[in-house]
C-alpha cells in the first residue's frame, strides 16, 4: 500500500492546503509549518476578547471567539478562498476539527448544538455547498455535539456583504433570517458557525432569528476575523 502511495504521490503529489508546498506522509492537509504559523488568536481563552466585544450591547452572546486572524495576502486568506471559491470543502472540515478540539477544553463546550449561518437556496444552487456548514460539520464531530442546519434558515437572499461599509452591512442583512419549528431548539445552547466576521452584522442577524425560540441561548464561533 506504502509503494501504490509513493507512486501516486509522484505523479499526482499531495500539497499542504494553505502553502502549496508538497505534503510529507504524515500531514494530513496542512504542512507541520503552517500548521504552527497559522495566525491563531487564542480568543477562546478570554471572554473579554475583541470578537466578544463586537456583541456587546448589540446581543445577548454568551461567548463569541474567532480561530484565525485574517490577513491580506495571507495563509489564512489563501485556505479561505480555496474553501469558499475552490470547491475544497475538506479544507473547512478539518480546520473545524482543529477548531473543535480547542473548544471543548473551554466554556464553548457548554454548547448544546452547532448551527452554520445558512445560505439562501439560490446562492447553494449556484456554489453547491455552504462553506459555513463544512467548518461546522468538523466542529461538531470533534466536540461530539449535533449540528442543526434545518431551524435556521435564510428567508431572503441578500447581496453579498463585501466591500460594504458597516451600516450597509447591519441593513444588508435585517431581518432576513427565520426559524422552521422553532421548538426543536427551545432551552438549547446553541454554537452558531461561520467563516469570517467584520462587523458582526451577519451573526447578530442570526443570533437574534435564533433568540426568538424560548429559553435560548447563543455562541458565537469563525474560522477568521478580519
């Protein structure tokens, strides 16, 4: 089986997700330097952090962490374009894991249920997955929790957020999030998943949909903040 790998990995060699360096046998899909230089912001480990802040007085959030510091140029950047643009959805679920496993050795492991921000049909139609719900489903597999990508849903399809300033975005995004059954979800803790956050005005969108089930409560998790 070693000799058929080696082969393959000739002609068709495996390289590291964020670098394109080629991969040894024992790294799965990041190389061992970019799996120690991947900006890592540690939020996890401080309620008071600046993802957290970006809730305030907005939110109820219990906690709210994102993993990766965002970068022009940078590696991070480069992962998020492959998951996003790319088709790499391998990419999102194992930094998911990485994710989750960091996770459950903080207050996140309260959580209940893990819910990726949802897209509107016409846009999974036309990208064929959800980028949110790929870092979700590592997530949920390290942390041993169920994901729910059924409750929360995108009632209408917005433009897309970049390059817009920050009550564009708040706007952009009001009110267009609703809840199927929302019983299913009453007195849970909720994880909600998503790629990067700016602003904040998409997950506040969905905390509040979310919030209106009874007896909730609401996390916050991204891969990046940018």
């Amino acid at each position: 089986m070693s000799i058929l790998s080696n082969l393959l990995n000739l002609f068709y060699p495996r390289l590291c997700a964020a670098c394109d360096d080629t991969l040894y046998r024992n790294e799965p899909f990041l190389c061992t330097g970019c799996h120690y230089n991947l900006p890592r912001t540690n939020f996890h480990k401080n309620d008071e952090n600046d993802v957290a802040k970006i809730f305030w007085g907005r939110v109820p959030v219990q906690y709210a962490t994102a993993f990766y510091h965002f970068q022009k140029g940078g590696l991070v950047q480069n992962l998020m374009h492959k998951l996003k643009y790319k088709g790499q959805k391998e990419i999102g679920s194992e930094l998911g894991k990485i994710i989750g496993k960091e996770l459950c050795q903080s207050n996140f492991n309260e959580v209940d249920v893990i819910v990726p921000v949802p897209l509107h049909k016409s846009k999974l139609r036309k990208r064929g997955y959800n980028q949110s719900e790929c870092i979700a489903v590592g997530i949920a597999e390290a942390m041993n929790k169920p994901m729910d990508i059924s409750t929360l849903y995108r009632a209408k399809a917005n433009a897309t957020q970049t390059r817009k300033h920050r009550f564009e975005r708040w706007t952009n995004v009001e009110s267009i999030f609703a809840l199927k059954h929302p019983e299913t979800i009453a007195n849970k803790h909720i994880l909600i998943v998503d790629d990067v956050v700016t602003t904040g005005a998409t997950l506040e969108a969905c905390a509040n949909a979310l919030l209106q089930a009874e007896n909730v409560k609401v996390s916050i998790v991204t891969l990046a903040y940018a």
